[in-house]
C-alpha cells in the first residue's frame, strides 16, 4: 500500500504539470557563485547519468548574471579532499566543495519517473542556512520531453535566482537548439567533456564523434572536436570541424555561439574578425576564461606581448583554477625579457594544482634558454607519461642539436617525435616533424634531402597549414618553382587568412626573389608584413638576409638583432645562430670588425661539436679567419 501511495502521489504531481514552490527567496547578486550538483537518478536509466546536469550547466551559463563553479574548480577541490576528478558530486560532496570555496547556492535535483512520466526537480539550496529558497518542478509526458521540462526548470529557476526577466528572455535559447534534442548525444558530449577537461583530448574525441553520429547537427559536439585536433595540430581535421560548427553556430547557446564564431574567425587567421569576436564574447560573459585565453594567443601570434600578459592574467583572475591562463601570461612575460616573472607564474600555477603538468614544458624550454640543462631535464621528467608531451620534449631536443650544427643527431629526435604521431594515427603531427627535419637540412644547406622529406611531408598531410611551411623549405632548398607554386595553392585554399596573406606568403616569395639574385624585390615584397612580424621569425630573417645582400649593414643588423631579442620566447629557434651569422656578417659589411669577431665567435661556440662536414660552418670558418 506504501508503493501505492508513492506513486499515486508521483503522478498526481505530474499531473499537476509544472508548478513552482518557494520559501524565502534569496536572490543571488552577481559576485555570489553557485555550485550544480549530479542530479540524482531514480528512473534506472543511465541516459540521465550526468547527461542532465551538462544540460542544465548549458542552459544556467547562457546567463550573464549567474556564476556557476567551473569545472575546473570542481575538480580542484575533489583533488583537495582527496577524491578523483571524476567522483560523482552528490549533495553531501556539493556541500563540503561549497564550503571550502565560499559558494552561496548549491543547486540540487533528481528526476523520477512512473511509466513514460518523468518528473524533473530543481531545489536551491543556501548554503550558509541550509535552507531551501527556491524550488521548480516540471513534467514531461515522455522521455523525449525531458530536456524541454528542464529547460523550463531552469528559465523558471533563474528567475527565482534574481536575473532580471529581461535577461532570461535575452539569453535563453532552448535546450533542445542550444545543445541538442537527443539525450543519447548529449551522454555522449558529456562523457567526451569531462575527459577533455582532464586534459584527456585523444580519448575525448571518440565520445564527440559519436555525439555527431547520434545528432548531425550538434554544434558544439563539431567545435570541441575541431578544438582537440587542433590542440594535436591536426590543422586539416580541425578546419573540418570548425566549419561544420560555423555552419551551425545558431544551434548552440548565446556562450557556444560566440565560443564557435571567434574561434572560427581566429583560428582561420581572420585577426581582426577573431578579435572583436573574442572581445564581444567576453564583454558578454565577463567570468568565461576562453576569450581571455584566445585574445592572449592571438596577441603572441602577433608578439604583442603586453597584450598577450595582461591577457593572460585576466584569465588568471577569471579563473586561477584553470591551467591555460598561466602559460599565457608566461608567453607574455617571456616576450617582455622578464623570464624570472615567467618562472614565477608558472609556478603559482603548479601549486596550485600539480596536475597542470604541460606548465613543466615551459619550465624546461626556460631552463634551457637560461643554461641550466640539468633544470631542463628534471622538468621534462613529468612530461614523458603523456604522449603529446614526449612528443614535444623530443622535437626540442631536435631543434636543439640543430641549433648547435648537429642535424645527424637532430633527425633521430625528430624521428622519435614522428613515430609517436605515427602511432597515435596524427597524420599533420607526423607530416610537421618530417619538415622539421626538411627545415634544418635546407638551412644547412642540404638542398636534396629538403626537398625529399618535403615530398614525404606533402604526401602525410597536403592541408593548407602544411603547405605554406612545405613551400618556405623547399624556397630555403632553391626549389623556386615548386615552392611558389604549392605557396599559391595555400593562398587560394586559404584567401581569408590574414597571417598567410600578408607573412607566409610574401615570406616564400622574398626567398625566392633573394634566390634569383633580386634583393630590391625581396626587400619590398615583405613591406606588408612589418605590422605582424614580431615574432615571425623566417619573415624577419629573410628580410635581414635581403638587406645584407643589398649591401645595407645596418638594416640587416637591425633584423637579426630583432630575431636575437625574442631569444626567451624561442630560445630553440634553429634561426638563432643564423640570426647571430646575420649579424657578423652585418658588423663586417659595415667595417665594425671587432663587433663581427666578437659575433663570429659565439657562432662558432654554439657549432664547437658540429657535424664536421657542414658547408654552412666551413665557410664560416673562412670568414671569420679573414677578420683575423
């Protein structure tokens, strides 16, 4: 009779409809935060397990008026208490993470159901009283309906929660357009989220595909996608992606729209679109780290470098709980010669969570730059137990026995990093090490073998990213034909892309242009790209090398002082000990030779353990033995 009772009690609720209940309302102001918790699932079917409350993170965080914990802080303080990441937050876990966070409201739920019925239940909670100050219900008459009677939950209880109705009616698409009308999708969206913000992009990108297979038309399933590949630098899989998530941008929230539209206009290279994005994105959502993250890279592209720190400590403030902030900011003090600032920053972040593991590639890259090799080494200790990290050690190991003449030595690291992406199946990872390798032979002067690992390269992976970068080896190599030709291929592919434009492509055509003998032409083909080269340095090199051929000294020293000043940023840069040749060859051409010997010696002990047969370093030898 008990069971009767219950359920009889149940449908006469869900027969009710929808209705609201509440005590004391206490609404929120915008500095107060609120914690989601899991909602609790009584029904027996796991496709509401964490599906629901992803839903309801959506349709809250589509408020500029409501502050929901990240996820990032969630799992920060599941770190704190000893728990995993992935610890299910149950009211009694909510409310200790509450408490050691200040969080004002917990927000509870659970969904029931008695046959095709389902009654979904939201309660706020004040966590200082642990009273209960607003609670909404709503019916749905099938499964199919859930996410329209939790989308209507949620509208009612943002309004409870004090958002303005002008507000709510602004920024609140409904769910079912938001995200998707498939709750099977959206377990799978979700699944493929909490891995991704375990840093776990490799086996979060099945879950997104197979939320893409479940609703064709899920946006945001298409931009997290072209998000991890790109994190990969699968640039070709990503542009697919992202194009496919432009096309539906307006399926997603008002924060996914704009997440979609300024990473579509960023990542294409549209810098000025990609900005103002960006910018619009977080004056509207003023407490979301992405576009703070995003403008920073965007500003380091660029080597606007204060820009790139403020930004980075922006993100830092918004919040400290999330790792990219602190890399950008490091970026952005390295840019400026503050590399103890650096250190510093990456360290905060470090403590306060260890498992921001990536911060010690930044660690070791400084060391590095600072001499400290048995630093470096003890950095890059945490970086090998993630493939994507090896990968990265391996290729700086590569640039930096290129960097001191040692290119035998080099491609076995490039190798090492080109087997890994081999069996991890990344294709332009795998195509990016074989130029690598192509790169360092054709600034050593090895014109055939360049120009063969350019062939394999363009074979692995022929997206526009990669033949930009094919088309500048194969310039170095003096293959001018065939680099002006697969340049111009990039270009149409990508005619928007502003970086490609106005740097990559004049950069190919400058060297070609130094290579048929014509400096003048070299020199005012790379006009256009002084107000984005910062930090570029093949396009400030080449335009030094047009200089010095020109007969211009001091113009030449100019630009390969300007190379050598990003030291901190690049200190693996294999163009810095050509910067340094630049630059004693300038002080030569302009008679200053104590300044050229000078230049010329630190050259020559940087390649001391040089492969021995290198023509780049024989003739070195014979001009610095003419100043003596």
């Amino acid at each position: 009779m008990l069971q009767i009772g219950a359920a009889l009690l149940l449908l006469a609720a869900i027969g009710a409809g929808f209705y609201l209940h509440s005590r004391q309302a206490v609404a929120l102001t915008t500095r107060d935060t609120i914690l989601i918790a899991d909602l609790v699932n009584t029904t027996g079917d796991t496709v509401f397990d964490g599906t629901l409350k992803k839903a309801l993170a959506v349709d809250l965080e589509q408020s500029p008026y409501l502050n929901v914990l990240s996820e990032g802080k969630i799992q920060q303080t599941l770190a704190l208490m000893g728990k995993s990441p992935d610890t299910h937050v149950t009211p009694d876990i909510a409310r200790e993470i509450c408490q050691r966070n200040s969080v004002k409201a917990l927000l509870t739920g659970s969904i029931s159901g008695v046959g095709n019925q389902y009654l979904v239940t939201l309660a706020a909670i004040n966590v200082a009283s642990n009273d209960t100050f607003a609670e909404v219900q709503g019916r749905a008459d099938n499964k199919d309906q859930v996410l329209k009677a939790l989308d209507s939950s949620a509208g009612q209880m943002r309004q409870k929660l004090g958002e303005s109705l002008a507000s709510i009616q602004k920024f609140d698409k409904p769910l079912e357009q938001a995200t998707t009308s498939s709750l099977e999708a959206l377990k799978s969206y979700t699944i493929g989220d909490q891995k991704h913000s375990n840093g776990d992009d490799l086996n979060a990108a099945p879950f997104y595909k197979r939320a893409i297979e479940l609703d064709p038309n899920f946006a945001m399933a298409y931009a997290r996608l072209a998000v991890v590949y790109g994190n990969y630098g699968q640039m070709s899989l990503a542009q697919q992606y992202l194009q496919k998530a432009f096309e539906l941008k307006d399926r997603g929230s008002e924060p996914e729209r704009l997440y979609i539209t300024a990473h579509y206009y960023a990542d294409n290279g549209q810098l000025e679109k990609g900005i103002a994005a960006y910018e619009l994105y977080k004056q509207t959502y003023p407490r979301e780290i992405t576009p703070h993250v995003n403008l920073g890279v965007t500003y380091s592209l660029l080597g606007d470098f204060g820009k790139a720190l403020a930004t980075g400590q922006d993100a830092i403030r918004v919040d400290p709980d999330e790792l990219r902030g602190y890399g950008n900011a490091a970026i952005g003090y390295l840019g400026l010669n503050r590399p103890e600032e650096a250190k510093a920053i990456l360290r905060t972040g470090l403590q306060r969570n260890p498992g921001f593991v990536s911060l010690h590639d930044y660690l070791a890259a400084i060391a590095y730059a600072q001499g400290d090799i048995p630093q470096m080494e003890k950095e890059e200790t945490f970086l090998h137990d993630q493939p994507d990290l090896e990968m990265n050690v391996d290729n700086r190991h590569g640039d930096i026995s290129v960097a001191h003449g040692q290119i035998q030595k080099a491609r076995e690291f490039y190798e090492k990093s080109r087997l890994i992406a081999q069996r991890l199946q990344l294709k332009d990872s795998e195509a990016l090490y074989v130029l690598a390798q192509g790169y360092a032979l054709a600034m050593f002067g090895a014109s055939k073998q360049a120009t063969d690992a350019s062939s394999t390269a363009l074979a692995l992976s022929p997206s526009a990213n990669m033949k930009i970068y094919l088309a500048s080896v194969l310039a170095l190599a003096g293959e001018n034909k065939k680099a002006i030709e697969i340049a111009t291929q990039a270009e149409r592919e990508r005619s928007d892309d502003t970086l490609l434009r106005v740097l990559y492509v004049p950069s190919v055509q400058a060297v070609v242009a130094l290579n048929n003998g014509d400096a003048r032409k070299s020199i005012e083909l790379l006009k256009p790209s002084l107000p984005y080269d910062k930090a570029t340095t093949l396009t400030i090199y080449t335009r030094g090398a047009a200089f010095l051929k020109a007969g211009h000294g001091s113009e030449a020293a100019a630009e390969f002082q300007r190379i050598l000043v990003l030291y901190n940023v690049s200190p693996t840069d294999i163009l810095m000990p050509f910067a340094r040749l630049g630059l004693a060859r300038a002080y030569a051409l302009q008679g200053e030779n104590p300044k050229a010997v000078t230049a010329y010696q630190d050259l020559l002990a940087t390649w001391k353990d040089a492969d021995p047969d290198l023509p780049v370093l024989k003739q070195v030898k014979v001009e610095y033995a003419r100043l003596q």
